[in-house]
C-alpha cells in the first residue's frame, strides 16, 4: 500500500505498510516484478499537525497517484484540496515522495524522502515545510507490532523527529475471497521545536552604578513530545479495491504559547478525526 499523504506529514504510513503486508496474496507475488500502478481518492475530517490546527477547523481532499517499480521501490503525488469555511475546496499544493520498503515475516523497514510543494496562500499549519525525509523500522509478531521511526523536517529551520508505537494486527479472511483487516495502535510523536524566549536581565553593578534590567531575545531549540495518538485503520480488500477508514484520537503535547500574541502561539487541542480512502489497483 502506499503512503498517501497524511496531515502530519506520512505518520500513519507505518501502519498501512504492516497492513499491506497482511493482505498480500499468492497470486499478487507471481507478478511481483511487474510495475504496479494504484489510484486512490482519500479524505481527512480535520487537518492537523501533530494536533496542531489553523484557527479554523479545516477538512482535506486529496488524489493519490502510486507508481510501484517493484514491491520495494516506489513513487507517488498527491494533490491537496482544502475545504473550511473561507474557502470550498481550494488547491493548496501537491506532496511528492520517493521510498523504499522491505517486508519479511519478522521486519518492515520503510524509508522515504517526501518532498511538499505549498502554494504561498496555503494555510495549512505544516506549509512552512520544504522537505522530509525518515525511516521506520516495526518488528511483526503476532501479538503486537513494535515501530521505532526517526526523520528530519527542513524549513527555514531543521527539525528532527521521533515515533514509537505498538499495534495489534487482526485479520478476517472470508469465503468470498475478501479481506477485513483491523490495526488498532498506539503512538507517541517527539520532536525538535523551534521557538523565540524573550526575558529580562539584569546587568551587574559596576562600582557606585547600579546596573540596570536589559530585554534579551534569543532562540531557543528543544527535543519534546508532540503529541500522542490512537488509530483505528480498518481495511476492507476485495480484488484490486480497497476501502479504508481510519478513524483517530491525537492528543498534543508541549504546544509553544507566546504572551499575548495568539498570532505567534500555536493552536491545538484533543482532537478526534477520520481518514477516508477508497483504492484501486491496477
């Protein structure tokens, strides 16, 4: 399966690779050296970064082109449509990744390099990103996944980042020759924040003068939790289609809040939402 562009920047690619994995067929690895070429109209109910939001609650719209060279070299575009309040399904931009994954009874390693390309009039929260790039490495066992992933984010600054999760995989074959698949999973998200402190000092006295309070401003870089998640993907697979839901509960964590200036603060709160997707392969 490919990794569709997510809100928060290829996140849950993690999950739809394991549950790729569990769907594959006989039939599909017979022609596993042939190119593979997969369409897919895919829906996000509230865009957010990490549970990072814009000041108005927004959905996304957007198409996903997938060009699999091999089962482990990949190529996909997606264009993302914005929908709110001021504007009714406005271009925003594309995202564009190039990756790499290997799948074996015990491994799933995934690396990419993702590559966004805003318009300047985006308002989506992450359109300050110019490019990513990550690996993830989950080791599959029967009674829960374990996934360690890092990657760095470059803007006008270079942010590194961290996930960790565990996932159970179930999945229903049924006679029909169908499959429903089940993921549910935890995750927790780290990174580098980037933010201005501004606060008072006080120079020292020099002999009979007193010294006197100076405003200092100075950047500030640190490593903190982002946010913590629980997902749900369910998948329904019947020969070349897929339909996929995935419902989501993320939580931010450590939201940078600059006094009196709401402009400059970032906003976020608990937040539930939906990734809709129907697939094709052709």
């Amino acid at each position: 399966m490919g990794c569709f562009f997510k809100n928060d920047a290829m996140k849950k690619i993690i999950t739809l690779f394991i549950i790729a994995c569990s769907l594959t067929t006989a039939a599909q690895d017979s022609t596993k050296t042939k190119p593979q070429f997969k369409l897919s109209i895919n829906y996000n109910s509230n865009l957010n970064y990490y549970g990072r939001t814009d000041s108005i609650k927004s959905s996304g719209l957007f198409p996903l082109a997938e060009l699999w060279f091999t089962p482990k070299f990949y190529i996909n575009a997606a264009p993302i449509f914005v929908n709110n309040k001021l504007q009714s399904m406005d271009y925003s931009g594309s995202v564009a990744t190039v990756g790499y994954q290997n799948i074996t009874d015990k491994w799933l390693t995934n690396i990419y390099v993702l590559k966004p390309f805003y318009e300047k009039s985006a308002r989506l929260v992450q359109s300050a990103l110019k490019a990513q790039s990550g690996i993830t490495v989950s080791r599959l066992n029967k009674i829960v996944n374990v996934t360690l992933g890092g990657d760095v984010k470059f803007s006008d600054k270079v942010d590194f980042g961290a996930t960790a999760g565990l996932d159970h995989l179930i999945r229903i074959k049924k006679k029909d020759g169908s499959v429903l698949v089940f993921d549910p999973g935890i995750y927790a998200y780290a990174g580098t924040q980037n933010f201005s402190r501004t606060y008072n000092k006080r120079k020292s006295d020099f002999l009979l003068f007193p010294g006197n309070n100076q405003q200092v401003t100075e950047n500030v870089q640190k490593f903190n939790v982002l946010a913590y998640e629980a997902t749900m993907p369910v998948v329904y697979a019947k020969g070349n289609w897929q339909v996929i839901a995935t419902p989501s509960y993320v939580l931010p964590q450590n939201l940078i809040k600059v006094p009196n200036r709401a402009d400059l603060s970032e906003q976020g709160k608990n937040t539930f939402y939906t990734t809709l997707a129907l697939k094709y392969a052709f």
